[in-house]
C-alpha cells in the first residue's frame, strides 16, 4: 500500500501532470530528484529522515573475491540508464557506498530504529 501511495504522489507531483495531489514534503532528509520542488521534513524538524532503503547482503564469511564480484557487478547495474530511469520513476535516489560505508550506515540505522522501537514501548515477541 505504502509503495503505491508513494508512487501515486509522485507522478501526480511531477509538474505538468494535472493531478489533483499536492505533495506537501517528503520524508528523505534532502530533496529528493523526482520530486526537487518538494521540501523535506526537514527543513521543519532538524534531523527528522524517514527513508527506505535497499541493499545487497550475502551469508557470512562470504569469500572477498565473491563481495568484489556482486560489488561491481552491482556499480555497473547502477550505471545503467534504463535502471536509473526506472528509479526515478519509482521516486527513488540512486546512492552507490562501498561496503564500509554500507557497514557505518546499517549500524547507524539499527541504532536508530532499536531506540525507536524501545521509545515506543513495543515489546517484540
């Protein structure tokens, strides 16, 4: 549903597409390309990002030579322009991190949204 909802805005946003919806901010802590007209959260709210995120993991103790094999195949992927087409018509932000970055930016996130979900009081079976 999310993902439909999000798609929904974005092409009735875009400017020219004579949609009824009006997009009031997206929840990426920048401007996102598919929608540069859009604020972000924050711009309100300092350090409010909500945003979804998609990475390749393999099993541990995978080989090296395997995580440079995916890891390139994976940067040339990315620089195809039907993928990077197909992206941004999903209002989607190409971002490339090599695998330390990936490792910061996950532990970063797990920190996050394990505060988040003991703020909340859910207790998790």
């Amino acid at each position: 549903m999310g993902k439909q909802l999000a798609r929904t805005v974005i092409v009735e946003n875009r400017p020219g597409a004579g949609g009824n919806i009006a997009a009031l901010a997206v929840t990426s802590a920048a401007r996102m390309a598919a929608l540069a007209q859009v604020p972000p959260v924050a711009d309100l709210l300092p350090g409010f990002d909500y945003s979804a995120w998609y990475g390749l993991f393999g099993p541990a103790g995978m080989a090296a030579k395997d995580v440079d094999a995916l890891r390139v195949a994976a940067h040339a992927a990315q620089q195809s322009a039907g993928l990077r087409e197909q992206l941004e018509r999903e209002g989607m932000d190409l971002l490339q991190m090599e695998t330390p970055a990936f490792r910061s930016f996950l532990q970063a996130e797990l920190g996050r949204w394990q505060l988040a979900v003991k703020a909340s009081g859910v207790e998790l079976m």
